[in-house]
C-alpha cells in the first residue's frame, strides 16, 4: 500500500537557519504530493502541494520539490523564523476512484509528522 | 468564508455512553473524510464518503460510524465509546484529488 516516511523529530533550530525535512514515499501510480502544518491547538492547513514529477510547491518561503526518480518531496526554508514552530505533515494521495463525471479522488496517506521548534 | 466545523472541540464522556461528532462544510465538496491523530502514528483515516449516501471504510473503521445524508454533513458517532477512542479527530473535504484537503480544527475526544 501507500506509505510516507518522514524525517523523524523533532527538529530544533535557531531563527534564520536553514531548515530541510525529509520525505520519501511508496505509491502506485502517480500521487499528488503535499506538506500540511499543524500550529498549537490548531487543525491541519495545507502548506504547499505539487501534483506531477518536477513541480516545485512554494508558499511562505517553503518550498518542496516533487521528485519522481527518488521519490521524495524534501520540505526546505531558507531562514526560519520562530513562527515557524509546528508540526509538519507530508501526505500523498494516490486517486484511487473517480465519480461519474470522471473527478478522481484519493485517500491522504501521511507521514508520522516532524515537530519543529525554532528558538529566539 | 470556507471552511469545515466540527463540534464539539473538547468533549469528555464515559465509556458506553453514545456520541456523535458533528462535521459540515460550506464548499459544496463530494469528498469528506474523518480522520484520528495519535502521537506516533501520525493521522489516519477512519471513514470516508465520495457523496451523498456513498461511504466507506478507511485504514481503522472499528467502533466507528458514519452517514451522509446530506453533501455538507458527515458525523461521526461512535455508539459505545472505548477509553482506546480517546484521540484527537478531524473531518475534511476535498474537491477533488491535487487539489489538497480542508481541515477543520479538531475534536478531542477523552473517553473514561
């Protein structure tokens, strides 16, 4: 079946440090790639998604590249600031199904989650 | 706004006693999804549900329903809670697949 192995945590850093979080997956097919964040107390948001081989997902200065021949999707950050602080999930979904009208949708599989603290 | 609500966010009940978590969302998705966050096990899909009256089990069904009566609600009722349901659950919707989930903000659930 699917998997997503993350880098495990957690993961403490300095503000402005570069940050890189590691993640590889196993699927059949051709999934759609995404990191989500989860803040304190919060639900999950989606942070970045790359749909196909070599899309780059970019938002807030996170960056992901969708790489098909190591099958992995790294989640890096130039400079991190301290509110950056959270907890961080990779996810693929694979479509396994499609409607009538021929949308296809797919399960989220993800990773453990990495916790990142980044201090002062 | 767009958005998935769930309710209760905190709620402490008995083992036994009958609970439904209440899920809606406003974006008019076909695809809704209830999911369990443990720590070291990341997040996992309990039920999920590609339209009205259409669901299906996901990787931990057991001591779990749902129903899909309407496209913008989805329960989840757990008829008679396990002190091993005590988690943190998210319902989310998607439109369709790459396009990324909708999360709501948790419920987390202490059974004793």
């Amino acid at each position: 079946g699917d998997s997503v192995t993350q880098m495990e945590g957690p993961v403490t850093l300095s503000e402005e440090a570069f940050l890189t979080i590691n993640c590889t997956y196993t699927a059949t097919g051709y999934p759609s790639l995404f990191w989500y964040v989860q803040y304190p107390g919060e639900g999950l948001q989606l942070l970045l998604k790359a749909t196909k081989a070599d899309d780059k997902g970019s938002n807030k200065g996170f960056e992901a590249t969708y790489r098909k021949e190591t099958t992995s999707f790294h989640l890096e950050k130039g400079s991190v600031q301290v509110s950056d602080s959270a907890v961080y999930f990779c996810a693929l979904s694979a479509p396994i199904f499609a409607n009538a009208g021929g949308t296809s949708y797919g399960k989220l599989t993800f990773g453990q989650g990495t916790i990142l603290t980044v201090h002062p | 706004e767009a958005q998935v609500t769930q309710n209760p966010r905190y709620l402490i009940t008995v083992t036994g006693k009958k609970l439904t978590v209440t899920c809606s969302q406003n974006m008019n998705h076909e695809y809704m999804s209830w999911y369990r966050q443990d720590p070291g096990l990341g997040l996992r899909q309990i039920y999920y549900s590609m339209n009205v009256e259409v669901t299906d089990k996901g990787d931990v069904p057991e001591g779990y329903k749902v129903s899909r009566k309407e496209k913008r609600n989805f329960p989840l009722i757990l008829e008679s809670p396990s002190p091993n349901q005590t988690s943190l659950y998210f319902c989310a919707s998607s439109f369709m697949t790459g396009h990324g989930y909708t999360f709501g903000s948790g419920t987390r659930l202490t059974v004793v």
